[in-house]
C-alpha cells in the first residue's frame, strides 16, 4: 500500500520569510486599539457606568482611524525587525516574539485605561505609541534572552 507524503506544514520560521507575515504583525496592531475600545465599552455599559453613545462612535470613526496610524508604530517597528533577522537562529525568533508579545501586551494594558477615560485617548494619542514601544523593547529584550539561553543549552 503506498501513502501519500505527509504535506509540508509552515513553520513560524517559514511564514516570517512570506512578504504578508510582517503585514499581519502590522494590522493586528492596527485593528487591536479599537477591539480593546468596543470590549471595555461594553464591560463598562454591563455594570451600569455611563459609556459614550454607539453614535458618538460613528462620529469620531475618523478621527480614531487617523490616530491608529500613529499607535501602529510599535508594531510597524516589530515587523521591520522580522522582515530583517533571520528567525532561522532562535535568538533573532525570541527577539522578535517576544517584540510581538510585549507590544501587543502593553497595547492592551494602556488602551484598557485609555478607554476607561476616552479623554485620555485625545489628551495622550502622542504619548500613547511611546509607552507601548517601551513594551517592545521589554519584550524584544527577553525574548532575546531567553532565545538566546535556549540556543546555549541546544548546543
């Protein structure tokens, strides 16, 4: 009986090395800012806080599409970093994991109080970029570490 060979599956190292993967990094850091938005309105709505109307939403859609691109930033910093190391050394995956890792953490942690106070998100749009990159650089640098603690003990 002959078999079919098993399909080559994609590894995280092949899909870095696809043109659209950095693309991926770069629109869930895009679209994160406002999934994390819709979820705290809607925590807040649940118990009983006043919350900004779904209007007032459709109102300043622009306005917040316009201030993504400048909170993308880190990501667009991550995935320059991917696109560039080869993430065939485990040290240079690490870097950029835990870059991705730290980014879209401190993202979440500074939007969830950003929203909780919508003002805060036009009073700090500059500053809002600077807090997550500082995410990036935590991130990046531990995973960094850790890959490269790996990659001495695999040798």
């Amino acid at each position: 009986m002959v078999t079919a060979p098993i399909p080559h599956v994609d590894s995280p190292m092949d899909a870095s090395r696809k043109p659209g993967w950095p693309w991926f990094v770069v629109a869930a850091g895009y679209f994160l800012p406002g999934v994390i938005g819709v979820c705290v309105r809607q925590y807040l709505q649940s118990i009983g806080k006043p919350v900004m109307p779904w209007s007032w939403v459709a109102r300043e859609i622009g306005l917040l599409a316009i201030f993504s691109l400048l909170w993308v930033l880190p990501f667009v910093f991550v995935a320059f970093i991917a696109g560039r190391l080869s993430l065939a050394e485990i040290k240079y995956r690490g870097l950029v994991y835990g870059a991705f890792l730290g980014t879209a953490l401190f993202e979440i942690r500074v939007f969830i109080d950003a929203w909780w106070n919508v003002e805060a998100v036009y009073l700090g749009f500059l500053v809002i970029p600077v807090l997550v990159f500082g995410g990036t650089l935590l991130g990046g640098g531990l995973g960094f570490l850790v890959g490269w603690l790996f990659g001495r003990l695999r040798h």
